[in-house]
C-alpha cells in the first residue's frame, strides 16, 4: 500500500512539475481543442440551415409552380377553348393559341433559370409526347425520382446533388394527372398513353435549386464568428502566457542562478586545486603579485631558484633580487609593460639568497577583471645553463669564423697565384690539381659561410645596408658574374623579360647572393645546352624577378620542404648535385629581411621557376639636385680601339665595372675622328685593325702635341705571332702595358689606372697588420706589383711601424694576439694625413662599424683580383 502510494505521489509530482514546466502548452493545446470543436459544431449548424432553407424554399417554389400550372389549366385554357382559341405546345406559330398546361410549365421554369438566380424546374416523364425532345428522364436522380413518385405520389424526393458542375439542392413531386387533362391526353393523337385516370403519376416536376449562395453567405459568417472567437481567446491566451511566463522566467532565473553559483563554487575549488597542483609541480617558478607590485605567494621552483622561501618574498616588490646592474633596465620594461597593457619578457641576472648569481628570464602580465586590475602574474625560469650554451656556441662560431676562414683564405689565394702562374708555367697535370683543389676550397668556403649566414639570421645579427637601386643593372651583373660557371655546366642566362627603370631598396650584395644561389640551382639542374630564363615583371603590385630552369622538377613529396635548412630532394651521399641544402634557405630570409618572399613554381618533367617580389621603391628624387645631360659625364673616358666587336664589348665591361666610361672603335678612320672631336684619358689599342697600322699610328700620335701624353695600353690577339716591342721600344711609344688576349681583366685595370695616373713605376706603401703570416705573404705577393708591403703581427708592432712611417693604406685584421683591431683606429685617424684603412677580417661587419673605415671585405668571401682592385683603388693608383 505504501508503496502505491509512493508511486502515486510521485506520479503527481511528475505530472504537477510537467504541467507547471509546460502551462503555455497545456493552454494553448486546451483553447486550440476547445476553438477547433466550436468551429466543427458551428459549421454542421451551418450545413443543416443550408439544407433546411433550401429545402423549404424548394418546397415553395414547386408548390407555386404546381398551383399555378393548375390553375392556369382550370381557370384559363378550359375558358379560351369556349372562344375558339386552340391550346398547343406550337401556339408561337399560330395567332389564336395559346400554350398547352406543361408547355407552359417548362417556358415558365427557362422564365425562371433566366432571371439570374440560377433556379432550374424540369418536368419529365415515362411517356412523353414526340414533340418533347427532353421529356424523359436524363440522369440517375430523375430516373429515381420517377420510380419512387409512382409508387409513392405523396413522398417527395429531394437532396444535396451536383447537377452541370453546380452544387444544387433537387426537390421532385409528382405530377398527377387533372381532371381537366384527362380528355385531352387520351384523346391527343400523338399522345404515348391513351388510359390516363384521374390521379395517375404522369411525370415529375423537379425544382432544382443552387445552394452556393447560401454556404458562402452562411460560411463568411461562420468565419466571422470564428475569427472573432479566436481572437478572444488567443488574447486570453496570451494575456495568461505572459504573466505565466514572466513567473515561469524568474523562477528558472532563480533556479540558474541558484546552480550556476553551486557549480562555479565546485570549479572554483577544483581550479584552485589544479592550479595549486600544477603550480606547485611547474618546471618555471612563479610568482602573483597585488596591484601595487607586492608579492602575495611565489612557488616551490620559484624558491629552488633565488633561494628565498614564501614568507620571506610575501610582500617584498616583485624585482626584489634582482641584480642592481640589471634594476633599472628591468624597471623600465616593467612600466612600458604598464603603459601599454603589453606583457614583460626580459632576461637579467639575479642575486640569490647565498650570494651566487645566476641568469634569469621573467616575464609577467597583468591580472583584469574587465577595467579593474586585480594585480600581476610572472614566471622566473633559470637560463644560467642556455646562456653557457649561448656562450659556447658563440665561441665555436668564433673559432669557426677566424681559424676556419683565415687558413682557407691562405690556401685560395696561394692556389690562385699558381694558377696565375707566379711560381712559373704548370703541366696539365699540375694545373688539373690546382684547378681541383682551388673548386673544393671554394665549395668549403661556400659552405662555411652559408652556416655562419645562417647563424647570423637565426640570431637576428645579419646586417643590411639598404640602399635604393635599378633593379634590372643587379640582374644584368648576376648574370655576368654567375656567366662562367654556368658555361661550365652548358647552360646560358637569358633575360627574357626586362623592365628598366624599376627601382627597389635592397642590400646589393644581399640581393645578388640571393641571385646568385638561384641562378646557380637552375644552372645545376638544367640538361646541357639548355637557357635558364629570367624575367622581370610587375605582380600584384610586387616587381618579380624570376629564374625558370628547363630541369626535372620539384617532386610532390619534397616541395614542403624546399626553404628548410640542410634540404635536398636527394639527400644521399652519392647524389649527383652537390651542395649544402641552406642556400634557399638563406635567400628566404634575406629577401623577408629586406621586405620582400621567395617561392617557387614547379612541374615534374618541365622544370622549375623559382621568383621573389619586391615592393618598388618609389622615393622622387629632390627638385633641388642638377640633372647633368648625358654628354657630361664625370666619370674618365677609355677610348676602345678594337675591330672584334665581342671583344670589344668584353672590354668595355671591364672597364666599365672598374668605373671609367668605355667608348668602342671598330676601325682607323673611327679611331683619328673620335680622337679629333673628343677627349680621352686612354686608350686600348689592338695593333691591326682595319686602315690602322698599329705601330705607325702610335708614332703618329707622339708626333701630335695634343695625344702626345695620351695614355695606351696594347691589347692584341697578335702579341704572340709578332715579336713584342723591346722596352724602350714601347717607353718611347708610351705604351703602358702591351697585353695578349684572352685578356687579364686585373693586368688591364692596372695599366689603365697607372698609365692615368702617369706612373708606372712608383708603387704605394701598405701596412697590413695580421697575425697570420700566410696571409701576409699572399697578400704582399698578390700586389707585389702596385704595392711594397710591411707587416705587423701585433697591435704594438702596428704602432711603432705607423709613428715611424707613412703608408698610403692600413690592411688591417680586427682579431690581433694582444689588442682588438678597432684600438688601432684612433690612432690611425691621429695621423697627418691618415691612410685609409681596408679591414680584412674573417668577421662581416655591421653597417655602422662599416662606415668608420675606407672598405671592409670578409677573408674567404672575396677572390685574388677583387681584393688587388680594392688596395689599387684605396692606394690611389689611379
């Protein structure tokens, strides 16, 4: 019993919760069954008023229509027959007729259809006469109508029927036969019948009457009744929803809010566990603060690092022990971290409770609580041991950069100097090693220098000297420089697209160590005698340069890591490529360094074409600066006297790159008319060209006072098959140097210069301060012919030799046994008049350290002629 009665209250309980839960529902369900019964019951009041009336009204009309047919019978025709008046269904035709009763009947129905109300009455029989076409019985309902009135007379027929497509209410009576017409019918000759009784069932008259009319006019009133109806009580309704509803809201308010603080109460308490725990258990101690900056707790890790425990940090300032050399730089980040609602992130050293200090890296945070402060919250992390590794790397890049650099310096440029043959001719097979060994130094140099690049970048120490520059002169000189070791592989440059005047604001050198390393990939890759394509192009508002091999492509797998450090698609130690994988590498960084990307598009079997994109450097040149006409040229002008127009063109890009402007002569008479209407600081002469005698003509030219002094440096293809002027033969010619193709770009250089400059026997003075004496050596050899040397292996050397001498150019290295090579500057810069100074280091340097001296140039990062064309341009042998 008792637990019936649990059940049963439980049951109310349920059913008391669902209908408080779901009152609106419960209602509106409710009016809805409640509307929707009224509705029913209405229209079936509705369809019963339609049927009554139409009943009754056909009732009355068939009763009318059968009074009057009868009384037109007995009062009308049985008085006109006295008179002589015929009574006949045709009485239209005739002038004294009138028309038989049923014939009246049916004109006075079509009378009554015609009037607009739509009322139809049929009169019909079993034996009609033959005149009357549609006398008989023409669907179901006169069929039945006929069988029932004859057995039963007094029962009329009637009911809701479709008749031609029109909703009509069908009332039938019988039609009996008169006492008047009983003569007349069986008399007629035409008549069907002839035994006609009195009260016999001739035939029907049926009345049939629209009821459309009435539903609708009864159908809008429901709907009236029933909109009216429903709009009391859905405002009812409503009325009830809101004020339950308002209830309902502020109780499950309640409710919420009654549950959402349990359950935020529950996640407060395991939060705070979870946080105790991990902050207990983190690797990075920690440390909270109030508004003011005052510590409120600090964790276990936190205390294994400074040594100071939880009680004694508790209301210390946050910075307490950090070291006082470090305070005020911390300081200052912690209140730009206040100003800017930004984060602090500094690494300094900390002085710990023994009195040992360590490095440290914190970084704190605000705690808001949408605009109010509630305090900070910081983690110190021990860097003492990254820092060692820091410090052991950068020593290991040290050693690499100088020990590394300098002896392969030593090596390249005394392989070079073989190979230029100062320790006399070389057999092929002497030759042949050389080459070998001076490729591998160059392929060790390359490879050291892209890990220190990358070291650099990694690092963020990777210097750029912005400058604005035209673009396509770079790409031209890329090309130029990279032109040899492409002919190497079979492969030509082509640029294929060029746009002058675009400029961009790059780092030269950067930009074409960039170049250099694409162009050298698709040289690498491309199949023997194919070109490597090169375009400059606008995209997207970028300028694109681009560089497109005709090589196998990128496969599908490897193309994600093209720009990783140390990546080859054939990684493996018997690949036929070589190279170190860091090229793309580097040149990706260099170009977002510079404000611009790489990327690359490939195909398996077509090739591939690597691009980067710049933004244009659009800055205007000031108003205020001379634009001097084309004419007028600052730079000295070389006359080139040389029928061969490759060759030519190959030494007016020499001399072009050493900065005189070059001006080409293909013949003698192009040669005396340029020389008459022009002036020139020199001249290249080939000893045969067409209607010039090379050695008559320079007779000729001393004999004229105004080429007299002129300059001429020899340079024939022909040297070898004529015997060379002795030396005082060519003195009295003035000529420089004579000079056998295939021309020494470096040997031309120099006769230009000296010849300017009108000696060519006084050399300068160097002093090159380096504690290798290989390098010095090397060095000393490789400009014996420009340049006498001394040397100082120390700081203190360099001194001495600088107080008792005067040099025309410091060659100097940075890193010296006793002092660093930047002590040496003051004093240099104390002499009158002090030499410039070229560093020649196994460090780069950065653009501010570049600007205190003449030039700079990295050991390992230049060759044997670009470092003799810097001392000649620094000792001014020009």
């Amino acid at each position: 019993m008792n637990a019936v009665t649990r059940h049963l209250s439980v049951a109310s309980n349920a059913i008391t919760r669902f209908l408080f839960e779901h009152i609106v529902v419960v209602l509106m369900v409710l009016v809805v069954t409640a509307t929707g019964v009224t509705f029913w019951y209405m229209s079936h009041l509705q369809d019963r008023l339609v049927a009554a009336l139409a009943q009754q009204g056909a009732q009355l009309q068939s009763r009318t229509i059968s009074e009057i047919r009868a009384l037109y019978t007995s009062n009308v025709v049985e008085r006109v027959r006295s008179h002589g008046i015929e009574v006949t269904p045709d009485y239209q035709k005739k002038d004294a007729a009138i028309p038989l009763p049923a014939t009246f009947t049916i004109e006075l129905g079509q009378q009554l259809g015609g009037s607009g109300t739509g009322l139809k009455v049929r009169l019909y029989s079993a034996y009609p006469f033959p005149w009357r076409k549609d006398g008989g019985p023409h669907d179901a309902f006169e069929r039945e109508a006929l069988d029932s009135l004859r057995l039963h007379p007094d029962q009329p027929l009637g009911r809701f029927d479709t008749y031609q497509g029109q909703y009509v209410y069908r009332y039938a009576v019988a039609d009996r036969m008169l006492p008047q017409c009983i003569s007349c019918h069986n008399s007629r000759p035409d008549s069907p019948k002839k035994d006609w009784k009195v009260g016999d069932v001739r035939g029907v008259l049926e009345v049939i009457r629209p009821v459309s009319a009435l539903a609708t006019a009864s159908r809008q009133s429901l709907k009236q009744a029933f909109g009216s109806l429903s709009f009391v009580a859905l405002s009812g309704l409503a009325a009830i929803g809101l004020v339950l509803g308002r209830q309902r809201r502020q109780a499950r308010g309640l409710a919420e809010e009654i549950h959402e603080r349990r359950r935020v109460e529950a996640s407060l308490v395991e939060s705070t566990a979870r946080f105790s725990a991990m902050n207990e258990a983190s690797p990075l101690g920690t440390f909270v603060t109030d508004p003011n900056g005052l510590c409120l707790r600090v964790n276990q890790m936190y205390q294994e690092i400074t040594g100071y425990s939880d009680e004694a940090m508790r209301g210390k300032p946050w910075n307490f022990g950090i070291h006082p050399g470090d305070q005020a730089r911390v300081l200052s980040l912690w209140s730009e971290m206040q100003n800017k609602n930004g984060n602090l992130t500094a690494d300094c050293h900390f002085l710990r409770h023994d009195g040992s200090i360590t490095w440290v890296s914190c970084k704190a945070a605000a705690m808001r609580n949408g605009e109010q402060l509630l305090g900070y919250v910081g983690t110190l992390e021990d860097i003492s041991e990254r820092k060692q590794v820091e410090r052991m790397k950068n020593e290991f890049i040290s050693t690499v950069s100088h020990e590394l650099r300098t002896p392969l310096t030593s090596i390249m440029g005394s392989l070079g100097l073989l190979a230029g043959g100062v320790g006399g001719a070389l057999s092929e097979q002497t030759k042949a090693l050389v080459e070998l060994a001076s490729k591998n130094s160059e392929r060790l140099v390359r490879l050291i220098n892209d890990i220190l690049d990358i070291e650099k970048i990694e690092a963020g120490h990777m210097q750029f000297d912005l400058k604005s520059h035209e673009l396509q002169p770079l790409v031209e000189q890329a090309m130029a420089v990279n032109r040899a070791y492409a002919e190497q592989l079979g492969v030509t440059f082509k640029l294929t697209a060029p746009l002058p005047g675009i400029w961009v604001r790059v780092d030269a050198d950067r930009l074409m160590q960039v170049m250099t390393n694409l162009m050298g990939n698709a040289a690498k890759f491309s199949p023997q005698g194919a070109s490597v394509d090169l375009q400059i192009t606008r995209h997207e508002g970028l300028i694109r340069v681009s560089v497109t091999d005709k090589g196998p492509g990128i496969p599908e797998s490897f193309r994600h890591k093209v720009f990783e450090k140390f990546s080859q698609a054939d990684a493996s130690d018997t690949r036929p490529k070589g190279g170190t994988g860091l090229g793309l590498s580097i040149s990706k960084a260099i170009m977002e360094a510079m404000g611009g990307g790489v990327g690359f598009d490939t195909q398996e079997g077509q090739g591939t074409t690597f691009h980067f994109d710049l933004p244009e450097w659009t800055e205007t040149v000031p108003a205020t600066l001379p634009e001097f006409p084309k004419a007028v040229s600052r730079l000295q002008r070389i006359l080139v006297c040389e029928d061969d127009r490759d060759v030519s063109t190959l030494l007016c890009m020499m001399l072009e790159q050493a900065g005189y402007e070059a001006v080409p002569a293909y013949d003698g008479a192009s040669v005396r008319r340029l020389l008459a209407e022009e002036d020139f600081a020199a001249m290249t002469l080939d000893v045969q060209m067409p209607g010039l005698d090379g050695r008559a003509f320079l007779h000729e030219m001393r004999a004229d006072p105004a080429l007299r002094d002129l300059c001429v440096v020899v340079v024939s293809g022909h040297l070898r098959k004529i015997p060379r002027l002795s030396k005082g033969e060519g003195d009295g010619l003035g000529v420089v140097d004579w000079i056998a193709k295939p021309i020494d770009q470096g040997r031309l250089i120099n006769a230009v210069r000296s010849g300017i400059a009108g000696s060519t026997d006084g050399k300068s003075r160097v002093l090159h301060v380096e504690d290798d004496p290989d390098i010095r050596k090397i060095v000393a050899s490789l400009c014996a012919d420009i340049a006498d040397f001394n040397s100082a292996a120390t700081f203190q050397e360099a001194t001495v030799l600088l107080s008792t001498s005067q040099y025309d150019l410091v060659v100097l290295d940075l890193s010296l046994p006793d002092r660093t090579g930047w002590d040496l500057i003051p004093y240099i810069e104390q002499l009158v008049p002090p030499p410039p100074v070229l560093v020649f280091s196994a460090n780069e340097l950065s653009v501010d350290e570049s600007g205190r001296v003449a030039a700079a140039m990295v050991k390992s990062h230049v060759t044997n002629p670009q470092l003799l064309d810097a001392i000649q341009s620094l000792t001014r042998r020009i």
